[in-house]
C-alpha cells in the first residue's frame, strides 16, 4: 500500500487535500506532497485559507489522484507544522525534481489512517471489482 501511495504521488506530483473550515464544513484544496525519508510534507502559502485551517485544525486527508487501473490512496492525517531549521534541512535533503521553497509553511503529516482502493477486471462481476485495504495507526480500544 505504502509503495502504490508513493508511486502515484511521485508520478503525479499532485493529491488533494481536505482540511476543516472555521464553520466546520470541508475545503478541498490541490497540493504537491513531498515524501521524504519515508516521511509525507505539504508546503502552504502563509496567507492560504488551507493554513489557516491547519493551524486552527490539524485534522486532514490526502487523496492521490487516480493511479494504475484507478487505484487510489486516501490517507487521514495529523498535520505537524515544521520548524525552519528543519525545512532547511529538507530543502538540502530533497532530489534536484522536489522544490521547497522557504517561503511556504512546511507540515509533516502524521498518518492515522490509510486506505487503498485497487481496482481488479472481473469478468463475472462485469466490471472492474474494488478492493480495499486500510492500515491504522493505533489499534481501536
């Protein structure tokens, strides 16, 4: 799971994240995730309406956008802003076709859940037949 996520995020370079807005309706946003030393950031713009949801808010999801046969990766996260010596450090880190730019806010997200829909061809179901596979964090009590 964690392989296919990295591979259409890399392919792409493009997911969609969902934050909270103050009236506690969802925003939808476009955003380029670096993965990094197995780790996922988002950079934003400080005057974003997307920042200012994560820093009131650090509830999120990250979809990719469809990947090999349609399959996709929804990831439910906690967004941890980054402090600037650690962006630094990002920044020498990331290979020559991954930008951060200093001038963005970097989170780190802290993943709770994720879920990867495959599709498979079934013939007797007609169709393209979904399989989904989720990995949490923390075991439910």
């Amino acid at each position: 799971m964690a392989e296919l996520g990295h591979r259409i995020l890399r392919n792409y370079g493009i997911a969609y994240l969902g934050t909270v807005r103050p009236d506690g309706g969802p925003r939808v946003h476009p955003i380029s995730p670096v993965v990094l030393d197995g780790r996922i950031y988002i950079g934003l713009m400080p005057g974003t309406p997307k920042r200012h949801d994560l820093e009131r808010d650090p509830r999120c999801v990250v979809h990719t956008l469809p990947g090999p046969m349609d399959s996709e990766v929804c990831l439910t996260a906690m967004a941890h802003k980054v402090p600037a010596e650690i962006v630094e450090e990002l920044i020498h880190k990331a290979p020559t076709h991954v930008r951060i730019a200093r001038d963005t806010v970097m989170y780190e997200l802290d993943l709770e859940r994720a879920t990867c829909t495959r599709f498979e061809v079934d013939e007797a179901y007609g169709r393209p037949k979904p399989t989904r596979t989720t990995w949490l964090a923390r075991q439910p009590a």
